[in-house]
C-alpha cells in the first residue's frame, strides 16, 4: 500500500508540470503534451481509486456509505478514466485542440454522476 501510495504521489506531484506542458503556447501545440497531461491524470485517479479501495478491503475507512453510495462514488472515479485516456488517440489522430475539447464531456458526466451520488446518498 505504501507503494501504490508513492506511486500516487508522484503522479499528482507531476500534475503542474504536465499542466504547463498542456499551457504554454510553444510546447501546447504537440500531440505529446496533451497525451502526457491526460496519462497523468488517467494515472492518477486510478491510483487514488486503488488506494482507496485496498483502503476499504482493510477496513481502514469508516465506512457509514450504503452499497449504493460506495457503487456511485466508485462509478465517478471510473468516468474521469476514459475520458482522459480516449484524448490521447484523439490528439493523435484529429489534432491536439481535439484531444484538449474531448475532456469537455467532464462538463456533462460530472454533474449526471453527481446526481447519482446524491440519489444514491439519499437512498
């Protein structure tokens, strides 16, 4: 667990670097950094989504969530993969403005898993 705590460390450090990469008018133009920024983040939750698991299996959390709950918050880590992963092909192929716009369906799975969180929550 340590380690996979470190691992997630690491990629959260190297979140503003790629965050520049992505920003800066010279090097925001490359496929590469696009494709960085995105693994990096990708990574990252998955990592935080591993931890948090193995957190559960030993039952380090307080668990006070109902199934429902658990199901949905683990359902919000799960949308943020793809999306992030699915750009980098995309800033390949059509281009990295491409790759960048794709991560705008955060805009829409965002809240719809919000709502479903807060249903569940209530549930």
């Amino acid at each position: 667990m340590i380690g996979i705590n470190l691992v997630s460390a690491c990629l959260i450090v190297a979140i503003p670097f790629t965050t520049e990469a992505i920003s800066d008018p010279q090097t925001g133009r490359h496929q590469l950094a696009v494709a960085l920024y995105a693994a990096n983040v990708a990574l990252a939750v998955t990592t935080q989504l591993v931890l948090l698991e193995f957190g559960r299996r030993a039952r380090l959390l307080e668990e006070r969530s109902s199934p429902r709950l658990v199901l949905a918050e683990r359902l919000d880590y799960l949308a943020l993969i793809p999306i992030f992963l699915l750009s980098i092909p995309i800033a390949y192929t059509a281009g990295p403005q491409y790759g960048k716009l794709f991560w705008l369906l955060l805009l829409i799975t965002g809240p719809l898993l919000g709502i479903r969180r807060e249903r569940a929550g209530k549930a």
